[in-house]
C-alpha cells in the first residue's frame, strides 16, 4: 500500500520525467552519455578483489591480470558526476545550472559528506539548495558506510533544515533530484517535503551494459531515461528558482504543502481537505461557488462508464471533463 504522496501528484516535474524516459526525445549528447557510462560503470560486472576468483582469472589471462586497483569507488563516482555534469551543463538552462558537482560536507555536529551535489545558481553564485545529489556504492556489499538510499534522505534533510524559514520550503516542497549508484547501474528518486521527507525512486534498476545488438529497445530507453534527467534537473532548478524571495523570510509554510495536496488542485483561496487517507479523494471548497470533490489517479479511469452510471443516478455527476497531467495523472472532479 502507497503511503503518502506520489511523485507525480507532488510536483508536474516529475510527473513529465515519467512520461518522457517511456516516449520522450533525445539528443545525439544523451546518447554519448549513455556509452561512456556504460564504459563506467560496466568495470564493476566481476568482483576481482576475491581471491578465488582472481586466481581463476589470472590462470586464464595470465598473471598481469591484477584486478581492481584501491580507490576504485571514488574513481567511479568521480568519472560518473564528471559525465552527468557535462550533459547537464549541454541541455540545462545557463542561468541556473550548477558549475559544479562535487562532494559537499553537510554543516551541524553529525557531519557527513555527499558523494556529489549540484546546488540551484542564483545570481550567478551557488546557492543553499542542493537540488541533485549522488550517493553510490562501488559494489553491492561493498564501500560500508549507510545504504546510499538513507544518505539521499538524510542529505536532504539536512537541507530541508538549512533553508527551513526561506521561500523555497515555505512556497514549494523544495524537489530535489538523487540518484543512487551501484556498480554497474543506477536509479533516479524524487525527493520532497510534505509533513516528512520523501524520497521515491521514478525508476527501477538501470542496467548499463552495451546492449545495442541484443536489446536495442533497451538501449534506447536508457537514452530517454538519461535526456529526461537532464530535463527534470532542469525544471526543478526553474521551479525553485522562481519561488526565490530573498527579501523574505516567514515562518509559516503553505498549509496545502504541509497537508501533501497535489500540484493541480493546490489554490491558496480554496479549502482543501483530503476526505480519506491513502486514498487520493479531496473535498474542495472554493471562496464562491459550489464545492466540489477530486479524485486523482495514476491509472487511466473508466469515466465513460462513470458517466453512464451518473445518468442512473449511481455515480455523482462529473463537474467538468476528466483532466490529463504530465506521469498519466487524472483529475476526476465530481459533484
């Protein structure tokens, strides 16, 4: 059972990822991206640092064959953030791409340093918010140390806390962009703030191998999902950059952030309540009118068949045409 808000219904960025890495464009430089990640990452695919396997290997292709050299994961990590700045710097807007992508020591007593963190330009200086950050693993089963899952989350915090009484965490849910790496793949998660921290992952495991004559299809979705990112890296930056007040400070966050509402029917002049909880149902009542009730779904409705039941007089009648938003979100306002 889903708990909390999904990426999609908390900000139309990531629901416009989604739908871009299944049937987006892409570009000659996101291709580049993905064959020089897959040289990467694919160093990963056999442990030679065991013994056992090393000796089987070496009695195959000789004793020069040494294996891994110390250091191998932050060699990754670096070569990893070296290729995602440079596509990020070709397909993101000047104004507010980050110049650098670097590890970034968190502030406080419990200190902790990230494995690469882009923060949002303002002005043309680096500002306080981290708005994609990496976390990764040489290795399943390796490096020790948190799950890089938990340090996304934790790191955000930290954030989140940083810039508590700004614009950004009392006007948006201050999105945010992780991806965690792990040998020979990676995954891309959503990071936002309603009344706790989420942190949900927009894709399964990618696998970069070179897999262009065996699974083509695969590998073209790789080059969506990796343009999409880049696009979605984008958009939040531009989002977070247009809630910036810097002569501002309030205390007082958005009740309709804190109470996870979703993007399309946030309205500061109306009243908006969720009717039941982990069911995405809204009772929303506006300063004049009549008040309506939202129910929004991931998966497509059957709303032909709702308005035949409404003629019957078995379902409440719809106000207005069933609503399309960016991650195949539906907006079904009822009476």
């Amino acid at each position: 059972m889903r708990k909390g808000l999904p990426a999609a219904f908390a900000s139309a960025a990531f629901g416009t990822f989604l739908d871009q890495k299944r049937d987006g464009e892409f570009t000659t430089a996101a291709c580049q991206t993905v064959l020089r990640l897959i040289t990467i990452l694919s160093d990963s695919y056999i442990d030679t640092r065991n013994k056992s396997v090393l000796g089987q290997l070496q009695a195959t292709f000789g004793p020069q064959f040494v294996g891994e050299s110390p250091g191998r994961e932050k060699s990754m990590l670096s070569l990893v953030r070296e290729e995602l700045l440079y596509f990020f710097q070709q397909v993101m807007t000047p104004d507010v791409c980050f110049m650098t992508l670097e590890p970034s020591l968190t502030s406080g007593e419990l200190q902790a340093e990230t494995d690469g963190s882009g923060r949002l330009q303002l002005a043309g200086r680096a500002s306080k918010i981290h708005v994609f950050i990496v976390e990764g693993k040489e290795d399943w089963g390796y490096g020790g140390g948190s799950n890089p899952v938990m340090q996304l989350a934790a790191y955000y915090a930290k954030v989140l806390e940083d810039n508590w009484d700004t614009s950004f965490v009392t006007d948006t849910l201050l999105p945010a962009v992780g991806v965690e790496v792990f040998g020979h793949g990676l995954r891309v998660h959503a990071l936002f703030h309603t009344n706790k921290i989420c942190c949900e992952p927009l894709t399964e495991w990618l696998h970069f191998a070179d897999l262009r004559d065996g699974q083509p299809d695969y590998m073209v979705y790789l080059v969506r999902t990796i343009q999409a990112l880049g696009v979605l890296v984008n958009s939040v930056c531009m989002e977070l950059a247009a809630a910036h007040q810097p002569l501002q400070l309030r205390a007082a966050r958005n009740k309709q952030l804190t109470d996870g509402i979703p993007h399309m029917l946030r309205n500061n002049s109306h009243d908006i309540k969720q009717l039941a909880k982990r069911k995405h149902v809204y009772h929303v009542i506006p300063e004049s009118g009549k008040s309506w009730v939202a129910k929004v779904v991931a998966t497509p409705y059957p709303w032909q068949l709702h308005e035949e039941l409404s003629a019957l007089g078995l379902a409440p009648k719809l106000v207005t045409p069933v609503e399309g938003y960016p991650g195949r979100v539906q907006v079904i306002k009822m009476e």
